[in-house]
C-alpha cells in the first residue's frame, strides 16, 4: 500500500511538471546509513465527555456544548533536500529516511505546519557562478511537504534564486500544484509579498514572509521583475502586517536573519521583530543562523529568533520545533521540542539528560522566559 501511495505521488508530480515543462530527473547521489528511529512519543489520552443532561417529562436530553478545540500551528526551521538528503530520499520518496516518525506525526496532527523552503525544486536553470553554496531540489521531493503535513512555506531565503528566477517560478507552480501554501517570492513585488492565506477551525490565518539576508540587490522582487519579499527596510512587511491584520485572525509572521553559526540574536532582529509585533503580528518565527536562539516575549506576543535547521545536510547539530496554540485571538500554550540531526536524519531528543542540557541552553539564551521540563514556554 505505502509503495502504491509512492508511486501516485511521483505520478502526479510527473504530471504537474510537465504541465509546467519541468523535466523530472531522478537523484543519483549514493545513500548515506541513517540511525534507527527513536521511540514514539507518549500521547494524553483526552478526558471523556460528560453524559448529557436528562430532563423531566420525559424530555430528550440536552447535548453537551460543544467546546472548539485550540488551533494548534507547528513550526520547523530551515529544510534543504539536496546533496546527501536527496540521496538518502531515493527517487522512491523515502522521506522517512530523513525525518523520525514521531516528528512526522507531530507535524502532520497540528491543525496548521509551516517551515522554510531553503532552496529552488527545478531541473532548470545554472548555478550562480559567484555563490559557494548552490541548491537545488528534484521536483518529485516535494512529496516531503505533503508526507509530512506542511501547510504552508516562506520562500523568502538566500538560496531559492541560486538557479535563477526560472527555477524560482518552477517551485511556486509545484506549490501551487500541490495545494501547499506560499509566501516570500513571486513573478512581482506584489506576488512575492503577498500572505498565505489559511483557514483553520474557523479561524483565518495569514502567513507572511521575508528575508533579512540575499546576497545581493538583484534578488529583491520589483514592480514587475521575480524576485524576494525583503525586510532590510522593515516598512514594506510592517505595511504588509498592517494590511494582513485587516483580513485575518491571526497573522503569522517567517522571516530569514540572523548571523550563521551565532545563537545571541542580533540587535536588528530584535528591533525588526518588536517593530513586526507593533504593526500587528501576532506570532514571529526566524531562521537562518542554523542554530537555535532564544525565545521572547514582547506586548504579549511570542517570538523564535531561530528555530535551527530542521532537515538539512548536517552530521549532527540541535534543532527544534514550536507548536503554539491559540483559542481566537489569544495564545493558550507554546511548547518547544527538542530535536537532533544525526547523520541527515532529524528525531526528537528522548534521553532526559539531552534534553535538559538542550533545555538549559535555550534558557540561558530567553531571558525573561520560563521553560519548563515539559518544554512549555511561559514568561518569567
């Protein structure tokens, strides 16, 4: 049955990129040895319903209210699905060479998942000549998406032009082909600063995203010319924020900083995300630096200057997602879980002592911040 769902998906893929002419090819790169999975997560089981009232007179009794269940959204850094992870996925989609099951499930449960596109998926276009690192994905892996319930991608990074805008343009049509959800580089300034739009137990979200490092002006997006929703002036996305919270519930704002390889965010960060949060944001979510830095709240308002790398091509580094919840306007609970990349693989961190001294790391870098050994996130 797994194999037959395979086989449908690269079907469709094949199909939609045609329709785009987009030859598929698949990877030939060798696989690299993975680490068994790590066991499942414990789940709380919900409280039963209470029996409903029984009324006089022989009355039908009266259903209980029904009560809306938090929207839940989930959060993971930076995915790049070339090199060695491409090989480990095979031309058969084994996605689950990349990512543990119980990450997976995480991710594909909560009512809404998003994450950062690091690079272009195309056979098209050519390496810039003047970039060190260049990606690009094969079209058939963007089944990871849908594998593991991503409802939503920025695009807004400094690898989706490293083929050019072609290939840039090939990945948004496979989105869009897709149903996955889109924000952060477009055919126009417009397009690419356009938000997501999703709707979820009743509520509408709206996604944005940008990006704080390109390598150079030539990728910002112009009035008629392909390209990246940029924040190094923050009155454009503030503007966007602005108009997103006349239309949404909620509005969710990715955005791409930081200095790589450095867990203290940087003073423009902080500045851009208050300013985010003052023009209406209610959430801010960073990546980027390729490891995590720290929580914070401001006006009420919770912010992840970087959430790491989330499936990347490392040996071993730390990561982590986020999952918040909120019921209406108002957020009800975030947790952070603590995750690891071993040779490509992402899982969840289940060894206490681990998990403590990611905990502890993540603490010292939140001032103002409580977190727990639960990993929910509370302010201090």
């Amino acid at each position: 049955m797994r194999k037959a769902i395979i086989f449908l998906f690269a079907l469709a893929v094949a199909i939609v990129t045609a329709a785009v002419h987009i030859p598929v090819t698949m990877m030939e790169e060798p696989a690299v040895s993975a680490l068994p999975d790590s066991s499942p997560v414990s789940v709380t089981p919900a409280a039963p319903t209470p029996p409903p009232e029984t009324l006089p007179d022989g009355q039908p009794p009266l259903a209980p209210p029904e009560q809306a269940a938090p929207l839940t959204l989930t959060f993971g850094g930076d995915v790049l699905l070339d090199r060695g992870v491409a090989g480990l996925i095979g031309p058969w989609g084994d996605y689950g060479q990349v990512v543990a099951p119980e990450l997976t499930a995480l991710f594909s449960e909560s009512a809404l998942a998003f994450v950062n596109l690091e690079l272009p998926f195309s056979t098209r276009g050519q390496p810039l000549p003047d970039k060190t690192y260049t990606f690009r994905g094969n079209p058939a892996h963007l089944g990871f998406l849908p594998f593991m319930g991503i409802d939503a991608v920025t695009l807004a990074n400094n690898h989706m032009l490293d083929y050019g805008t072609d290939a840039m343009m090939d990945t948004v049509a496979l989105l869009d082909a897709l149903g996955i959800g889109h924000t952060g580089a477009g055919d126009s300034r417009a397009s690419a600063a356009a938000p997501s739009l999703l709707t979820a137990q009743g509520q509408r979200i709206a996604f944005l995203g940008a990006s704080r490092v390109v390598p150079s002006t030539d990728w910002h997006a112009g009035k008629n010319k392909p390209g990246l929703f940029t924040t190094y002036d923050p009155a454009a996305l503030n503007a966007a924020i602005a108009e997103a919270r006349d239309i949404a519930d909620l509005v969710v704002v990715y955005v791409h900083w930081g200095e790589e390889m450095n867990d203290q965010a940087q003073p423009y960060q902080i500045e851009l995300a208050h300013g985010y949060i003052d023009a209406g944001a209610d959430l801010v979510i960073g990546s980027h630096p390729h490891v995590v830095q720290g929580l914070e709240f401001y006006q009420g308002k919770l912010i992840a200057y970087s959430l790491g790398n989330f499936v990347f091509t490392d040996a071993d580094r730390d990561t982590m997602a986020l999952q918040v919840s909120y019921e209406g306007a108002d957020m009800t609970g975030a947790q952070v879980f603590f995750a690891h990349i071993h040779n490509l693989k992402t899982a969840l961190v289940t060894e206490p002592a681990a998990k403590a001294d990611m905990r502890a790391h993540l603490q010292a870098l939140s001032p103002g911040v409580v977190i727990d050994e639960a990993g929910w996130v509370l302010p201090g």
